[in-house]
C-alpha cells in the first residue's frame, strides 16, 4: 500500500503519519514534480509496491484526478464517494462510502473479488 496525493510532501507526511499510517509510503506531488492525473504519479506509485501498474488498486475520492487518473495509467480503480447511494443508484466507477467496504469487497449490493 501507498499513499499518492496531490500537495506538498511534508504537510501530507504529517497527515498520514497522525492517522497511524507511519510505515505506508507517501507519494506527494510536491515532491515528485508532477500530480494527479499524470499518469506518471500512478506509475511511481507502482513500482514503490513493487507491483504492476495493472495489479494495483487506486482509491479516491476525486472522479477526474483519481479514478480517471489511474484508470488513464492503466490502474483499476474506485470512487470513494462517502455521499453516493449504492452503485446501482449511480452510473460512472464503481464507489464506495467507506473504506470498510474496500476490505469487505463491498460495492454497493454487489460483491466484488479483489485479487491484489
């Protein structure tokens, strides 16, 4: 897991690390030189996984610089849009409104496999 964010590297460490995220690394575009929805964020933040592009996860709350970002990148991802209905009320990515859901495999009324 990683955290890929847009703004200044050191004011988003200290985000994380006040949530308990201390051992997660942090990708902020303010260090990196360019942000969300460059595909070449997505791409670093797959190789600090160690994992393919197209093995990763990106969950965010933002469809533009997010979803369509990573997806852009050839990155799977959902929406966490925390005052969205189910996806059957919604058109557009698949959401959720927790991140509880994302360790469920919840989306909505459906249930979905996650292979990581």
């Amino acid at each position: 897991m990683a955290v890929v964010t847009n703004g200044p590297d050191e004011q988003q460490r200290k985000k994380v690390t006040r949530i308990g995220l201390t051992d997660v690394p942090v990708l902020a575009s303010g260090a990196l030189g360019f942000s969300k929805p460059d595909p070449r964020i997505f791409a670093a933040a797959s190789e600090c996984v160690r994992q393919p592009v197209h093995a990763c996860l990106m969950v965010g709350d933002n469809p533009d610089a997010d979803v369509a970002g990573a997806r852009a990148a050839g990155m799977r991802a959902v929406l966490l849009d925390r005052s969205a209905g189910t996806t059957a009320e919604r058109s557009g990515p698949p959401a959720i409104r927790t991140l509880l859901q994302l360790v469920q495999g919840n989306l909505g009324n459906g249930t979905v496999e996650w292979t990581l």
